[in-house]
C-alpha cells in the first residue's frame, strides 16, 4: 500500500494533478505494476481530486490498462482479419502448448499472460503479437517457440 | 448568441434564441419529440438517439436534444426514415432490457414501456440479449435496488451521481458490448460512496435503480394484532404525495393524508414535523453553545462553523469526502430518528406501550432515510429506533393498493404528544428552511426579540439559487450573551451535493468563513428528495416549495420554541436542550468512511 | 506481376531540406500558405475527407490565445499501417505539417496522440521531437510537440474521442456541433490531422499546390498512401494515385484468385470481383475511404476466404471497440453479429437478412459518430453481395 502511494505520487509530482494527466499515470502505474489495483486507483483519484469510479470508469475503457494482476510479459496476439487469415489460431495454440495456459491465463511462476487484442498495425506482416511494447511478425509456430525460449532464457539469465 | 433564430418544424414556423436545441423550440410549439438520456436537471447527452428528427436536405438524422437550432432549418420530427429509426432504436433497447414488465416494480412508470408501447413493439423484434449476458441485480443496500438487467445504458443516473451531485458512486465503465453503468470495482453500492440519495431512482427512466421497499414489511406490521404502529410524516411528504396520486404539484394534502395513514390502519399517526421542531432546539443550542465556546471561551477543541445533519444523504457524503470535517456537524440527530427515538421512550412510556411491541414507520421523501434508520447508532431506544422507512411513493403505492379515493378523502388531524408542530418546522423541507427556522429560535434566545424580518420570513435564505450566504448582525443581546453583542452572524445555505461539496472546498481552503451551513443533500432540499414522486424538474420543485412556504403561513405557530407539545416534552422528559437524556437519545456521532 | 499503376514517392523519399523547406514557408503570409492548401486539392487521409487548407483557415480565424495541433496517430483500422510506417521513416515531414499549422493558427503546443501498439515507435519518435525542437528554435518558432500515448481504444482515433482520451476521459465521442476547429482539445480551437495529411502538407510546401493537384482526379487530388494486405503476394505499403481502378489495382496486387476487396478497413466497404471494373478509389463515386481514422486501407481475400467469416470477424472488432454510449451502435453491432449467427445457425429464417440490412441503415443514419455510422458499410456491402455465403 504505501508502495502504491509512492509510485502514484511520484506519477503525479511527474505529469502534474490534471485530469489530462490521468492517462499518462495510469499508464506508469501498468508500466511499473502490469495492472491497476484498487488501491492505486483510490489514490490516483486522490491525488487528482476526483472520484475513484472515474478512475475506474476511465480505465475499463482502455484495453491496455488493466486492473486485474498479470504476468512480467503480456503477450497479445493480433485477433483481427488479415491475422487471423494468415493463421493467428495456430499462433495461439502454439503459445498455449509452449506456454502451458489457456488463452487469457498467466503463467504460474507469473512471468507470461497470454491475451488476443485488435489490429496491432501489422496487417502486411501477419500473423503479429506484442510482447509488452515489443512487435513480432511473420509469426511460425516454430518462431513463436523460439522467441519464447529467449524470453525464457532472459529471465534464467536474470535470475 | 441572443438573437433570435428562425426554423421550420414539420411545418410549422418557430423562432427561438441561438443555442437553443431543436428539442427545445419544438417543445415551443408543442411537438413533443420523444427522449429518454435526455433530463432538464442535466447536461445534453446525446447518446440514446430516440429524439432523432430529419433534416430536410440532410442524409444522416439528427438528435433533437443535442443540435443547436440554425436560421433556415427545416426539421420533420414525424417522417417515414424518423418513425422507422426510432422505431429501430426503441427495439435495440428493448433488446438489452429484461422486459419483464409484471413483475416490475416500475411497471406502468417507466419510459421504456411507454416508448415501446407508443412504437408497438410487438413480437419479430431483434434477438434478446439479455439471455446471452450474464447481470447483477444488486440489492444489498437498505435505500438502493440496482438491476443492470433493466439498464438501458442513457446515463442518466451517472450525471446525476457524477454531476448533480458531485457523488462519484456511479460511472460508466468498460466498453462496447461490455459496457455499463458500475460503481468503483463494481462493488456492492452499500459498500462505495453512495450517499443513498435516490437522485438517480428519481430520474432512471426504467426499473434498473428503484428504491427498496419495505412494503411487506409494514403490512404485516398493520396486519399484526400485537403490534402498535407509530407512523411519521416528514415535511416534504405532504406537498408532493398527491403529485404521485394524480393531483398537479404543489398541492397541499397533509390532512388527507393524515385520514389516509389512519384509513390503512396505523395505530398513532404523527409529525417528524413535531421532531423537527426539537431539532431546532437542540441544534440551534448547539450553535449557541459552540459560539459560546469558541467566541467567549476561545476554546480550540470546538469547531465552526457547524454545519446542520438533518439530511442523512449529507452525512454520508461528508463522512466519505470531507471526514476531517466531521467534529463540524452537529450531532443532533435528524427530525426522523430523534422521533425513533422517543417514540419508543417518552411515547411508550405516556401511551402504555410495550416498546417491543412498537412498530416504528416513517414516510419520508427520501430513500436516504432508510440507510439512515439502519445505522447502528439509531438504537438508543434499547431498539431499532425507526423500524421501517417509506418514500412518498411507497405510501401512495399503499394508499393505491388500499383502495382508497385519496382525492375524496376529508382532512384530518395528527395525534398529539408528538403531532403538534410549528411553521418553522414545515419549511424542513425546502432548502433553507432549516436555517429560516434555527434563526428564528436562536435570534429570538439571544436578543429575547423576533428576528427582523417582516412576517417571520427571512427571504434572503429561500430560494432555489445553488449557495445563499447570509448575514445578520446580532444587537442589543440578553446579558447571558453579551459576548455576541454585534456579532455578524454569517450563514450559507447549499442544496445540492455539487453545491454542498463547493461550500466545503471554500471553507477548507479558507475561501469562506461561516458560522452556520444548512446542506441538503438533494436539489431544492428535501421537497426535492429521492423518495419523491416522479418525475422531478425545476418547474415541479418550485411548485412544491411554494406549497412548503403556504404551509408555513397558515400555521397559527411560527417558532419551534413555541410548539406546545416541545415544550411539554422538555418540561416533562427531557428537562433541558442539550440535557442527559437529550444526549442520549437526540444526539449522535459520525464515522469516516473510504474514499470510493 | 502487371504494373499498371504507378508507384510514387512523394511521401517516403527522405529529402533532409526540413530546414530550407520551413524557413521557405515561414517567410511567407500565412493566407498565401493557406491558400497554396487549399488550392491543392488535400484533403484529410484520415479518411473523412475534410479539405485540410479550410480547416486550418478555420482555426485561425478563432479569436483565442490558446490554441493546439494535434497529430492523430490512433491508426487503429485493420489492414492500416500507413502511419506507422510514415512516423517511423519520414517523421520530420509530420512535424513540419505542425509546426506550420502551430505558427500560422497561433499554436505553442502541439501533441502526436500515439497508440499504445506503437509505443516502440516511441524512443525514435523522441529523439526526433527534440532535434526538431532545436531547428524550431533557429527558426525562432515558439512551438513544441509532446507524444501523448494511446491505451488501446478504436474509437480514440476519432477526433472527439481522441480529446475526451486526453482529457483524462473515456473515449467517447463528443456531440457535434461545436467542430474542433472551435472546441476541441481541453476546448480550445484545435486542428487535428491524420498523420498521412501532415506528411502531405509538406510535399505542397516544397513543390507548391500545382504538383500536388496535378496528380488525382476531380475532388480527390493528390498521392495516397496504401496499406495492402491480405492475399496478396506483395503486401505492404504504396503510395499510389487517387482515382485509379480498382481492377487496375487487383492485376497490380491480387494473386490473380481476387474474389473481393476491402477498401478503408472493418468500416469501408467490400467490392466483389464483377464490380472491380466499376470502381475507382477516392473521396466520389460510390467508393471513399473510411470515414474513421485511416483511409488506404486495402484487404484482399482470394476464393478461398468465407466472406461469413471475414464479416463475422469485422463485427467481432465493432462490438468490442464500440465505445458504447449510444444505442444504435452499442446494440446494434452486436445484433448484427448475434444475428448472422443465429442464420447461419438456421435459428432465424434468412429474411432476418433483410432486417439487419435495415438495422444496419438505421444505424448509419442515427449513430453518433463515424464509428456506428461506418459498420453498415461493410456490413451491407458484404450481405447484399455474398448472401449465400452469410446463409450457407
């Protein structure tokens, strides 16, 4: 809790107090934290003098802020039309086997969260997913396997 | 932008000022265009699309409550492409609405039904959504049903909560097919900053916000052999239950009501006018002695200025928004659970009755009473000192379901102990009232003069404008209060949540400085109240107001000091304002409460 | 593989002259750099259409201090990458687009409003904004950009939506009347540009409006950036002539199996292969590009795609990227998705067809904004030109 207070209060010494510094903290808070609790909510609102249902409200409207908990890397695999024609669905099962999740679970040690999302912009290059801010294209169930293995190899690395 | 502006509306010729929207030069000519996110208390939303309207030379439509009127328009409200769209529209709501119509507790008073019967909405409509959506029907609270199964998403509610009244408990969250109408985490309403004000039941067009009623309940009460009912009637409850029984507003029925209550059975029928008569004792004592305090005695540990604490919907909102205000309201309890309270002593005790066998009713124009008669303080009784609350539009559902012709009813009288009230006490009901009445007594104590205004009305606090300050100076004292000699006594009245929270900022950040804030928590006060009938409008309110300050002048007693039965009640039980017994049973203490 | 169009390069060759080319344009009057707009023919390739040089003119004649230029980079139609690409090669274009428009509207602060699926675009995109802040100072401009990013939200690439989103609100698109040009941004006169215009803008300052007019037809003037997807052998990004055929464009870029095109993305319209002949790319004629955020967008499916399955993932897209304030669209998409289920399903007789073809009719002419006004045209283009594809 006092933790969240800090990174909220530092977001807002940062941006500023405005409401049109609400984007910009809420998405420092899901850099830092993946996700936006409660907690982080109620003090953003705090800070900003407004109410916590709209920072709620304002939150829910955006798919890449979040306010359930998920993993280091959210890997978000293009769902929309020139993707899927070019295999998006193999992509996914793909993920899910090397992964050991279903689609819109987190892995247990907490590291991957698998999800779809809208265009991601790639349409010549598909099928493409994010992996945080990352883009990948072309994808192949064989280089999706190989991009998560480096992932994996980073944080053994880190560790 | 005041110049006028000339139009055609299906035909007709208008001319209306700039900036004015096509729905409203319609309604200047009597084209009713239908709506139902659009509400006069509100800002233009836009976003249900019913009042779509043709513009000849225009392909797509337009919404009528959102579109500035412009020279030379033509606008067909009734064309083929408007009746099929609307049409249209109305059939995608009922879409997404569980048109369970028996069994809803709105049936015969919601916009929805009326809209789709006025478009025959038959069978061969879209597909039913809701069968395909998993909703919630939150009725965890004591003064709030919540059903987002009925929700037809025009967000009137969330203007209400948001903008009205400055709230915050509702917000539209999540989008598309998901999106809806949710409070913070989209938690139980009781357990956010939901003030149970019922601004939002008085303007949700359908049955997805509704009060909970305790119909049931006061009926088996009525039935019992065993139980002794005490009924309540709250100020504003008798200026605006014949709205809700077919009569326009402003109509004065408190005697029908009176013969109407006994008609369904209760065994006392009394005032909360009565207690609010004692509340002007007790608070405006309080005033005196916080004065007292910090004024003569500099004592530190007092705080002014006292705010007032007869609106339960205010004590919520401070309590979740400004907590480090709370030692600034007083701690005289309300109208209505000063009643509970004595109800179940002094009255118990004078009539013979068991209070266990005490069925403790009040009606009120408020559904924010009914969170309020459940806090765990009010049970200084030994019991639940107010057992059940009914809005105004409950007890015309009562009188309704009794079969009883209200309109033909002959006027009657309230019992006495605690029936007996004061001009002072009737005007509890608009906004300002309390403050008129706590300065007619406490003007009256210190100077041993009445207040200098012709009539006993102080017209400077009255009226519907959002903050009224006030200042009287205070001359020529009774010895006891020589430390008030030329005092300005500054006072500010706030209806309104939004108003209520910018009087607050203004004293926390040393912008006002008040002795005295009356604050009712709904716009106009409680004539205004989210137990009222509905609809609610400026116009209607007004209307009501005017019958409150009627009352008030055709009561032979002006002062709440003056009512016979407060001062035999003192005489006889509570011996002194501020006293032992008062403290215990008159008085009470708040809680701060989370932030969402 | 034919090459009937041709392949032009105004937008992409990377001329590093920003300076000379800005300093050329402020010293001239700011009407006669209007007017070089107007005169060109360009109009917003963000696909509504709005002619840029009136725009601008607009906003400058608003009697306000504060004023801003917002460069809209929400790209968010499938098959559009055009920004993406123009951002990440020719960005000192789109910022010489502001920086004009800031000095001849009375703007000091600009923002790019950047989606969030971008935001590795971001590091480059600063370093940019900071040395053209420095060549902003030589020239003496009081101007500077900020990248406000996006959170993953369609509908924020409409104009009102996008400042609702950076006022700290919900995405949802704003009453219209007042336009931006009076009340836009924190409600002060703002143009707001797609990013291909700004790019343009600059194409118009170096070479004049003559050029510019020269290439196009009859209202649609100039060079388009094309995002070409789906099967094709060649996907990718081209900057083409406006008005050409559309069949000139399938030779040039189907795999000879064309069955039909998507022009603008999920809100444009789909063209079967009997009327490629008939069709031509631009503002007129039946065809235009989306009326939301990005126009160019090209997707084309060969025989071998079920037109059911491409309308039901487009509906899928709506449904969830409707902002969700007004009926027609909140509902309507999903009946419209819910109800080509329930006939292909055999629930609801294929009549019912007809009665979506006239929901999706209601719902261009009552929605609130491009986003629910748009979903009829691929809907309908689509159900009116592969029925039995949407029955059997």
């Amino acid at each position: 809790m006092a933790e969240v207070k800090q990174l909220v209060k530092g977001l807002a010494d940062l941006h500023g107090r405005s409401m049109e510094s609400l984007l910009p903290i809420l998405q420092g808070i899901v850099h830092q934290e993946q996700h936006i609790s409660e907690d982080a909510m109620v003090e953003v609102a705090r800070e900003l003098n407004i109410s916590a249902a709209q920072v709620y409200g304002t939150a829910t409207f955006y798919s890449f802020l979040h306010t359930k908990p998920l993993g280091k890397y959210v890997i978000r695999v293009c769902k929309t039309i020139t993707c899927m024609m070019h295999g998006k669905n193999q992509i996914i099962e793909e993920l899910e086997t090397v992964l050991k999740i279903n689609l819109g679970e987190t892995t247990h040690d907490r590291k991957f969260t698998l999800l779809e999302t809208n265009c991601l912009g790639q349409c010549h290059k598909g099928p493409a997913m994010l992996i945080n801010d990352e883009p990948y294209t072309e994808l192949t169930p064989e280089k999706v396997r190989e991009i998560i293995m480096e992932y994996k190899q980073k944080e053994i690395n880190a560790n | 932008m005041s110049d006028k502006i000339n139009l055609k509306i299906d035909n007709i010729a208008v001319s209306i000022h700039g900036g004015a929207t096509i729905l409203e030069a319609a309604k200047k000519i009597n084209v009713r265009i239908p709506t139902l996110c659009h509400h006069e208390d509100l800002c233009v939303a836009g976003n249900c699309r019913v009042c779509v309207v043709e513009q000849v030379g225009s392909d797509r439509l337009i919404p009528a409550c959102a579109m500035p009127v412009a020279e030379g328009m033509e606008i067909q409200t009734n064309s083929m492409k408007v009746r099929n769209a609307r049409k249209q529209i109305v059939e995608l709501l009922v879409s997404e609405h569980r048109a369970d119509c028996t069994r809803c507790y709105k049936n015969g008073k919601c916009e929805l039904q009326e809209l789709s019967s006025e478009y025959i909405v038959g069978e061969g409509g879209f597909i039913d959504l809701i069968a395909y959506k998993g909703f919630t029907i939150d009725n965890f609270s004591p003064s709030i049903i919540k059903d987002d199964s009925k929700c037809i998403r025009c967000q009137r509610c969330v203007r209400t909560c948001d903008q009205l009244q400055s709230i915050g408990a509702l917000t539209v969250a999540h989008k598309g097919e998901h999106m809806k109408v949710s409070s913070f985490f989209d938690k139980p309403m009781f357990e956010v900053v939901c003030t149970n004000c019922g601004q939002c039941v008085n303007r949700c067009p359908t049955g997805a916000l509704t009060e909970k009623t305790y119909l049931d309940e006061v009926w088996s009460a009525l039935n019992s052999d065993t139980k002794h009912t005490v009924v309540q009637t709250a100020p504003a409850v008798r200026i605006a239950l014949g709205e809700a029984l077919g009569m326009p507003p402003g109509e004065i029925v408190t005697g029908k009501m009176v013969s109407a209550l006994r008609r369904l059975g209760f065994s006392s029928v009394l005032d909360t006018d009565f207690t609010a008569d004692l509340t002007i004792i007790e608070e405006g004592n309080e005033l005196l002695q916080r004065l007292k305090k910090v004024v003569k005695e500099k004592d530190d540990s007092v705080k002014l200025p006292m705010t007032t604490s007869c609106s339960p919907g205010w004590v919520k909102f401070i309590e979740h928004a400004f907590p480090e205000y709370l030692p600034n309201v007083s701690t005289a309890k309300s109208p209505q659970q000063m009643f509970g309270a004595l109800a179940k002593t002094f009255y118990a005790k004078k009539m013979k009755i068991d209070p266990q066998d005490m069925v403790s009713i009040s009606i009120m124009p408020c559904t924010a009473k009914k969170y309020e008669a459940d806090r765990p303080e009010m049970r200084s009784s030994g019991f639940k000192d107010v057992d059940y609350v009914l809005t105004t539009r409950e007890l015309a559902l009562m009188i309704k379901q009794a079969g009883i012709d209200f309109a033909s009813l002959p006027d009657d009288e309230y019992d006495s102990l605690m029936g007996e009230s004061s001009g002072a006490a009737v005007i509890f009901g608009a906004t300002g009232g309390v403050m008129e009445a706590a300065l007619r007594t406490a003007y009256e104590v210190v100077t041993g003069r009445e207040v200098p205004f012709e009539g006993l009305n102080i017209t400077p606090v009255r009226g519907m404008e959002n903050i009224r300050e006030t200042s009287i100076k205070i001359e020529n004292v009774l010895p006891e209060w020589d430390f008030l000699e030329g005092v300005e006594l500054k006072t500010c009245v706030a209806h309104g949540l939004t108003n209520a929270k910018h009087v607050m900022e203004a004293v926390r950040d040393g912008k006002a400085e008040y002795h005295f804030i009356e604050i009712m928590a709904c716009p106009g006060g409680c004539l205004g109240g989210g137990g009222q009938p509905i609809p609610t409008s400026p116009a209607i309110r007004q209307k009501r107001s005017e019958a409150i300050y009627r009352e008030d002048e055709l009561k032979p007693i002006r002062k709440s000091h003056e009512n016979p039965e407060v001062v035999h009640l003192y005489e006889e039980f509570l011996k002194e304002p501020l006293g032992k017994v008062s403290h215990k049973l008159l008085h009470t203490h708040y809680t701060e409460r989370n932030r969402y | 593989m034919n090459k009937n169009l041709q392949r032009l390069d105004l937008i992409f060759k990377n001329e590093y002259d920003t300076d000379i080319i800005l300093k050329k344009t402020f010293a001239k009057k700011n009407d006669e750099v209007i007017n070089d707009l107007i005169s060109s023919g360009l109009k917003g390739r963000g696909g509504a259409g709005f002619p840029t040089g009136l725009k601008w003119k607009l906003a400058a004649e608003a009697q306000v201090d504060e004023k801003f230029v917002i460069c809209n980079a929400d790209e968010g139609e499938p098959g559009t990458f055009k920004d993406r690409e123009i951002l990440s090669s020719v960005p000192h274009k789109v910022l010489s687009g502001m920086a004009v428009c800031a000095k001849i509207i009375g703007a000091q602060k600009g923002y790019i409003y950047l989606r969030s699926e971008y935001t590795f675009l971001k590091p480059q995109l600063l370093k940019v904004i900071e040395e053209f802040h420095q060549l902003l100072d030589t020239l003496k401009l009081n101007f500077r950009v900020e990248i406000f990013m996006g959170s993953g939200a369609y509908i924020c690439g409409e104009e009102s939506a996008l400042f609702e989103s950076m006022e700290g609100k919900r995405g949802e698109p704003r009453n219209k009347p007042p336009f931006p040009t009076d009340f836009g941004y924190k409600g002060k006169p703002t143009v707001i540009n797609n990013v291909e215009t700004l790019a343009h803008t600059y194409s118009i300052f170096k070479y004049g409006p003559d050029k510019f007019k020269d290439l196009g037809i009859q209202d649609s003037r100039g060079s388009k950036v094309f995002s070409v997807s789906g099967d094709t052998p060649i996907p990718g990004i081209y900057e083409l002539e406006f008005g050409m055929s559309l069949q000139k464009f399938v030779d040039d870029f189907g795999d000879g199996d064309s069955k039909a095109v998507q022009v603008g993305g999920a809100s444009g319209f789909c063209v079967p292969r009997k009327r490629f002949g008939k069709t031509v790319i631009g503002y007129q004629g039946k065809l235009r590009g989306t009326s939301l955020p990005t126009g160019g967008s090209m997707m084309i499916f060969n025989s071998s795609r079920s037109m059911y399955n491409v309308l039901h993932n487009y509906l899928d897209f709506f449904v969830e990227e409707s902002c969700g304030q007004c009926t027609p669209c909140r509902v309507g998409t999903q009946q419209l998705l819910i109800g080509i289920q329930a006939v292909k399903k055999g629930e609801q007789p294929s009549a019912y067809l007809d009665k979506l073809l006239d929901l999706a009719e209601a719902m261009r002419v009552t929605a609130k904004c491009g986003l629910g006004q748009s979903v009829a045209n691929s809907f309908s283009s689509i159900v009116e030109n592969f029925r039995e594809e949407m029955i059997y």
